[in-house]
C-alpha cells in the first residue's frame, strides 16, 4: 500500500492558497549562471565598488542588471 495522497484528498483548509504575489521576491532561489569575463574599469569605478567591502563583482552585476531591466531598450540574446 502506498503511503501517497491523491492531490485532492489533502486538507489544506488551515493553510489556505496564495493567490497574492506582489511581496514574492523575484530570483531569490534562483541563480543564473555566471560566465567570466575580462573588463576595462575606471580606476575610481572599481575603489568605489570595493568601498562596499567583499564582493564589490557581485555589487557590479546587480547595478548592471538594474541598468538592464530598467533600460527600457529591447534585451539582447546571451551572444549579444
């Protein structure tokens, strides 16, 4: 005998469904995958970037996909 609930047969009444999402954080599980890359960066670019402690490539590709996405422009392709 299977130990298995059918879908329907499970009481959810003290766990009700989410129907709003509007607080759910985007990405917050997921992780795209990172290709390295070489780049040319004023040097007080980069001392400001390090200002914010480790991780100031992480703190580069957050500003980076912010400009992305809040662009407006049409996204280009992983080639592009």
């Amino acid at each position: 005998m299977s130990a298995a609930k059918r879908d329907e047969d499970i009481d959810l009444s003290d766990m009700p469904e989410i129907t709003d999402w509007s607080g759910a954080v985007m990405g917050m599980f997921y992780r795209p995958p990172k290709r390295p890359v070489t780049m040319r960066l004023d040097e007080d670019v980069v001392a400001w970037l390090k200002g914010f402690g480790p991780g100031y490539q992480t703190k580069a590709n957050l500003l980076l996909r912010h400009a992305m996405l809040h662009s407006g422009g049409k996204k280009s392709g992983a080639n592009g």
